[in-house]
C-alpha cells in the first residue's frame, strides 16, 4: 500500500513538473512574441494599455501584463507618461527604438508591480474603448521569426546581487 502511494505522487509530481516547464516554454514564446510585434512597431510609443490588454479574455490579459512586465523589468520596454497618452510603453534601443536610450533615471526607476483584477480589466477595456487585441498570443508561431530575449542580463543582475548578499 505504501508503495502504491509513493508512485502515485511520484507521478503526479512529474505531471506537475512537465505542466511547469510547459507554462515556462509558453511564457517565454509569449515575451518573444510581443517583443518581435514591438520591434516592428513604426511609433517608439503605445499606449500601455492597449498594449497588453485583450478585451475578449481577462485570462489573455493577465499573461500579456505578466509578459509585458518582464520586458519592463529587462528594459526592453520603459514606462513613461505623455501628457495625451497617460502611461505609454516606450521601445528601448533593446527592442528597436529610432530615438535615445533609455535616462539613468528611467533605467534605475526600478520593478513595475501593477494591480489587475476583473473590475480593473473591465474598466481598462470601457474607459480606453479596447475593441480588438493589439497582441494576440499563437502558440504554433514559428519561432524562427521570432526576437531573441537576452535573459544572460537578469542571470548577471541576479549573481551579482546574490554576491553582495554574501
């Protein structure tokens, strides 16, 4: 009986395992995907908004906020305000600005940790009258058209923060 037990949940720990790297595999198509449709973009600006928001699904919404907050956070995108636009997301030389890097200031402006729920997402579609997707996530996209994400700059930023902790 013991037996049974123990390869019962080895066998759910490895379904759980290969659901994770699954879920990874997805979101790391996700952030090269909105980064190649960013790259391609004409305009350095879009409305932050609009860039993450699909106002058919709530679902689509929250993984294209998450997607969108680790190029944020890897300065492929920076947040900024225009006084037309509100907050807009702005290309960094990274994702294929025209203009000038990203100031010291809005480099170092730190990790964007937004809050969204149902309520949120509903007003956000009302009130920026969102009708259609800006982005619309394809997990069979050839990747070979895809942007590469340059992930060795968090892996520096975090060994070096974890040396400094030592």
């Amino acid at each position: 009986m013991r037996r049974k037990k123990r390869e019962d949940a080895v066998a759910t720990r490895t379904a759980e395992q290969m659901d994770t790297a699954a879920d990874q595999k997805n979101s790391r198509l996700r952030e090269r995907q909105i980064l190649t449709q960013i790259s391609d973009m004409q305009e350095d600006v879009i409305s932050l908004p609009r860039l993450f928001v699909d106002p058919t699904s709530f679902g689509e919404t929250a993984e294209n906020l998450f997607s969108c907050v680790f190029l944020m956070n890897q300065q492929y995108l920076i947040i900024d305000k225009d006084e037309h636009r509100g907050l807009v997301a702005r290309k960094t030389k990274a994702s294929g600005a025209k203009g000038s890097a990203p100031t010291q200031s809005q480099a170092q402006a730190g990790r964007f940790i937004p809050k969204l729920d149902y309520n949120i997402f509903q007003e956000l579609v009302k009130r920026h009258n969102i009708t259609q997707p800006w982005f619309k996530f394809d997990p069979k996209m050839n990747q070979l058209k895809l942007r590469d994400i340059d992930f060795q700059k968090d892996e520096i930023e975090q060994s070096q923060s974890s040396t400094q902790l030592a």
